[in-house]
C-alpha cells in the first residue's frame, strides 16, 4: 500500500492559475507544462505499485512479506524511492506485521505481527507479550513500557484469530449459491476471498481498567543501502550532504540498541535475536487495521488514493 504526500493541490492550484490567465492570453506552454506534470505525478504510483506486484509475483520476496523480508523490502523501497522521493512506500498485513520508508526525512519504519490490548494482569498473556511491552523507549532512548492510555484503540482477535470471514469486498460479499449457472457459480467462488476475523476495541477512558500494552511502531535510522544502522557515520538522514550518526529524539543520545527476544523478525519458531531494533531511534503505537486508508484499501481491493 501506498501513501502520497499532497502535493496534487498545488499542481491543481498552478492549473487554475494558468487557466485564469486565459482571460486575457493563453500560455499554452505552461499549462502543457503543468497537466505534464500532473500526470507524471498521478502515474508514478501506479507504476511503483504495478512493479512490485510484478516483483511479488517473482518469489522475489522468499517468506511472502513476512518479518523476515522486512530487510529485503527496506532495499527495495529505498531503491524506488531514490527515483519517487515524494512517495511513501510501505505495506501492511492482516496480521498487523506493517513496514516500509520514505524519503525527506530519511527513514524506515517497522511493527512486528501480533496484537496489541494485551492484559498486564494476565499471565498467560504477558508470558508472549512481555518482548512488546519491554520495546519501548523514551526521547532519550531510555526503555518504557509500551501501556496503551485511555482512549486508545487496538485490534482484538474473534477465536484467537482463527476463524474467517469474507472479506468486505464486493465479490467476496456475493452469495454465490444463488448463482444458477455451474460455470458462473465456481468463477463466482473462485473470487471471494477470506480475512482473519478481528474487531476494534477502544480502552475506556475511566482509570480503573486494566492496564494493556502494545506493540510498537518503531522508526529506525538507515544507511545508503537502505538497511537499518546504529553504526556511527552511517546514517543516510542527511542524504546527498553526507552520512551522520543515530540519535534518538533528544538529538543528543546516540543509538545503540541490542534488544534480545524471539521476535517474528528473527525467524519464528522461538528463534531469539537481538538486532530487531537496531537503529531503531524512536517508537510509537500505531496498527494500521484499523486505519480508514487500510479499511478502504480492503474493501475496495484496488489502489486508490488516501486522504
């Protein structure tokens, strides 16, 4: 999925500019000049989007845009944007796993899988959760907990998100059992599609709830191969200018991040790591399923622009 700086206003802006000028003379060259650029802005897009559905397709991705090709796509994006620059690249899966980058500033960002609203009072849950609640930091670096506050939203599975539902698209939403034809009817089958099943909760804004965590959303620093970097004189921020080092927010505090913990980053399977977070400078709660740019996207399953 994609995300586009607004820029279209002002070139829709530059259009009417011209156009009011007509009234007297018509620069004919400008306003060419200006729908050129319009549409070199509205393709480019599609055409980001048309190659890395091509590149999918290509098993170039080996565990199909799960963690462990989180690296992979920071490559990728940083490659594309070198000539998108505008353009915010990312994607985001029904399992919460969300990645991607962009460029002025210069950075990728990352939330592993999984569920945020975990109960701190739960000891069944906090025996998975606590690598989440523990990946938190503060402006100077200093580990927090991740605690979602009131009036914060997350996502809750329906059956431990085992169970399906049809997807909210209009071909999965059809009742293909009313289709008489057989041909018709296993074509009409063969488009709808299923989504894990899962509501969006919101933590009531009286103090006595339990306390619940999240999983961070966290932005790292880069080097010029698109990777994740905490190494001094690495850090791809201050682009064609030269390289800097990772700070953490307070723009003092250098970055040195060695987070150990079985993340889905690291493989899966109880396999630990410590190198989730490396040059991870900041963090925040942020799960894109229950985004309204998300939402649309899944119901219309086609791209189309975000407001």
């Amino acid at each position: 999925m994609l995300l586009y700086h607004n820029y279209l206003t002002i070139l829709l802006l530059l259009i009417a500019t011209s156009v009011m000028a007509t009234k007297s003379e018509f620069n004919y060259e400008i306003g060419k000049r200006v729908l050129d650029l319009l549409r070199e802005y509205t393709d480019a897009p599609s055409k980001v989007l048309e190659f890395l559905s091509n590149y999918r397709e290509k098993n170039a991705f080996p565990h199909g845009l799960e963690p462990q090709d989180r690296d992979i796509f920071f490559q990728l994006g940083d490659t594309l944007l070198t000539a998108n620059p505008r353009l915010l690249l990312f994607y985001a899966l029904e399992n919460g796993a969300f990645a991607g980058n962009q460029r002025s500033p210069t950075f990728a960002h990352y939330r592993e899988p999984g569920e945020s609203g975990y109960r701190l009072d739960d000891p069944v849950q906090m025996e998975k959760m606590r690598k989440h609640l523990d990946s938190c930091i503060d402006e100077n670096g200093r580990q927090v907990p991740c605690l979602l506050g009131p009036g914060e939203s997350y996502i809750e599975c329906i059956d431990n998100c085992t169970s399906l539902q049809r997807c909210p698209d209009e071909d999965s939403q059809q009742d293909c059992s009313a289709v008489e034809r057989a041909e018709e009817r296993s074509l009409c089958e063969s488009n709808t599609k299923w989504c894990i099943s899962y509501t969006t909760k919101t933590i009531p804004l009286s103090d006595d709830s339990p306390k619940r965590g999240y999983i961070p959303f966290t932005f790292y620093c880069i080097d010029i191969n698109g990777l994740p970097t905490q190494t001094p004189g690495e850090n791809a921020e201050l682009g064609a200018d030269g390289l800097g080092n990772c700070y953490h927010d307070d723009g003092i505090t250098p970055v040195n991040r060695q987070v150990s913990g079985d993340y889905a980053y690291c493989g899966g399977e109880g396999i630990i790591c410590n190198n989730t977070f490396l040059g991870g400078f900041t963090s925040g709660n942020y799960d894109p399923r229950y985004r309204p740019w998300y939402i649309a996207t899944k119901q219309n399953q086609v791209p189309n622009w975000s407001e």
